[in-house]
C-alpha cells in the first residue's frame, strides 16, 4: 500500500513518519512508544486512547495519522515528571483517582482539554465532557473530584498549560502513579 509522509509535533519535538495510508494514529503512536494511549475498544466508544490534537481531545484509535499532518499532538508522555506532576496528575494522585489506571491517560488527556477551554467547570460540565472516557473501576465520582480540583490548581498555576517545569521526552520521564515509590510511570502511563 502506498505509503504517506507525516510531519507533525509530538509533545514539543517534531516528528516525521512514512507510513501506510490507511495507518492509525494510535498504532503509530504506540509503535514509536508513545504507549501512554491505550487501546481499548479502538472502535472510538471508550476513550482509553484519547490524545489532543490541536488542543483538541481525540479519539487517536480512530483518527488516520494523516489527519495530524502539520498539527500539534500532545500524548500523556508530555505531562509532567516524576518530581514534577502536571496539576491534573497530582490530583488524580492525591483523589486516588485511578484504580487498575488503564483509563487514567485518556480521562487524564481529556480533563487537559477541558481545563484549557473551560477553566472553572462545573461538575456537571465534567461529567459531561468525560461521558466519553469509560473507567471500569472507579465509579467516576473520584475522577470528577479530582479534575475539579486540578482545575483549582490550574487556576492558581496559569503558567502551567503542558507540565511541569520541563517537558518529558518521546518516552516520558516516569512518576509515582499512585502503586507505590516502586513504580516509575507518571499517573496514567502505565504500558
Ligand atoms: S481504544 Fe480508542 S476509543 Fe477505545
Ligand atoms: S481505573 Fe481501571 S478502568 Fe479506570
């Protein structure tokens, strides 16, 4: 099949792929170990694989990659470190937000774009914009508390808009993810 050029930004370094024309956005990502997006569904009904693109939260297990050809993509990856969570990651930390986590990097993405369009939302303005994003686990009302608060955080932090103090690389930088010191993922990233 023939094959596409992609250039795009992922998590502020650009990124080039040649690639089939029929090729996902999600199975590119996870190949070049973007694994923060999981793969759920990959029919579009869970959510499990939502990144932004151009701030936009999509649903990456349904878009083509040629759909992000000269955008901006922001993965879970690009949040915060270890020592330094983005303000969504630390609340989901400190709610205990995540059980099994398989949900988080998605709810996590999609809180993201919610926060930058809506800075102060209401709970049911959360819920609403999470409908989208299935946990299995949770029972949501911890989630919900827990983007409330991260939107509290936000607000008192305007400089953050896309982590920490700096911007993990292709992989992540790793973090607590509520599993304990042992565990080197950052809230969500778990492959
Ligand atoms: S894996 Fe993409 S929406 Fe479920
Ligand atoms: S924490 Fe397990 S699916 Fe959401």
């Amino acid at each position: 099949m023939t094959d596409i050029h992609i250039d795009c930004s992922i998590n502020g370094q650009k990124r080039s792929f040649d690639a089939p024309r029929s090729a996902l956005l999600l199975d590119v990502l996870r190949e070049h170990g973007y694994t923060g997006a999981k793969r759920g569904c990959d029919t579009g009904a869970c959510g499990f694989c939502t990144v932004q693109v151009d701030g936009e939260p999509v649903t990456s297990c349904v878009t083509p990659l040629a759909a992000v050809d000269g955008t901006t993509v922001e993965t879970i990856e690009g949040l915060g470190s270890q020592d330094d969570l983005h303000p969504i990651q630390a609340a989901f930390v400190e709610h205990s937000a995540l059980q099994c986590g398989f949900c988080i990097p998605g709810m996590i993405m999609r809180s993201k774009a919610l926060l930058e369009t809506n800075p102060e939302p209401t709970e049911a303005e959360v819920r609403e914009a999470l409908a989208d994003n299935l946990c299995r686990c949770t029972g949501y009302k911890k989630i919900v508390e827990a983007v409330l608060d991260a939107g509290e955080r936000m607000r008192s932090s305007p400089a953050v808009t896309d982590g920490g103090s700096e911007v993990a690389g292709e992989r992540g930088a790793g973090g607590p993810c509520g599993r304990g010191r042992s565990c080197r993922h950052s809230p969500g990233e778990r492959e």
